[in-house]
C-alpha cells in the first residue's frame, strides 16, 4: 500500500518539489559555497553560513508575500489590464 503512496500525489507537486530541489542546489552552489569558502576561521564560517541561510529564508518568505499579494488581488490586477 505504501507502494503507490507517489500514485495518488498530483504531478505539480511531483514539479514543484523538482524545482525546490534545483533552487536549493544553486543556493548552496552560489550564495553557500562561495561564503564559506571565503572566511578561514571556524567562527566566520559559522557566521557565513548562518547569514546566508538567513537570506535564503528572506527570499523565500519574500517569495510567499509576493505569491499571496497576487493570489488575493488577482480579481483587481485582471481588472488593471483589462481596463474595467
């Protein structure tokens, strides 16, 4: 029965996990990696990793503010270009 536990998930949510997945990798490749290498001490890297995973949350909380702006307004931003 567990088997088929993926079966009953709908394919978004299959692609919207593929994409979490790509946006973390090029989080950890391009923001992560380069501040962590760029501090010798064990405490600038723990202060590095740690402001960069607080951008990490600022972006994705950005992201949901944004997404939700649009999702509660859409009725009046279709009205904006249709020019009701």
């Amino acid at each position: 029965m567990t088997l088929y536990a993926l079966t009953d998930l709908g394919h978004q949510y299959l692609l919207y996990g593929a994409a979490a997945v790509i946006c973390l990798a090029v989080f950890v490749t391009l923001i992560l990696t380069p501040a962590l290498s760029a501090y010798g001490r064990l405490w600038e890297k723990a202060a590095a990793g740690f402001l960069s995973i607080f951008v990490l949350a600022a972006l994705v909380v950005g992201g949901v503010v944004i997404g939700l702006v649009f999702v509660l307004y859409y009725p009046d931003i279709v009205d904006l270009f249709n020019g009701s």
